[in-house]
C-alpha cells in the first residue's frame, strides 16, 4: 500500500498515475480517495478533487 498525501484546491486535477501499464500485464490498481472523482485520462489515472484541503489517498497494487 502506498499512501499519498496532497493539498489541493476545489476542482484541482492531479496525476496519480502517470502511466498504467500494459494491458498484457495481469493485476490491479485500487486508488481510494476521500472525495471527489478518480478518473482514467489515456494511459494516466487522475484525480479531481470536490473540495479544497489535504487529501490522503490510499493506491494498492497487485502484480500477478
């Protein structure tokens, strides 16, 4: 588990993930965020924060 901690304002979108891997890879991610709305933009995982403040989020990953 890896734990991110940002401060962001309302509406901030910010890169999580730059590039997922490729699909030929077998696993998972699972990103969990206190509010707002994690999203998939091309090959990169971005979060858009619903309020402003300090937000801890929570990103698993396993490999296969």
């Amino acid at each position: 588990m890896i734990t991110l901690v940002l401060k962001v304002k309302k509406g901030q979108m910010t890169t999580l993930i730059e590039r997922l891997p490729e699909r030929e890879t077998t696993g998972w991610h699972k990103l969990i965020a206190p509010d707002g709305e994690l999203k998939r933009e091309d090959d990169a995982v971005v979060y858009v924060s619903a309020s402003a403040g300090k937000k801890k989020i929570e990103r698993y990953q396993v490999a296969q």
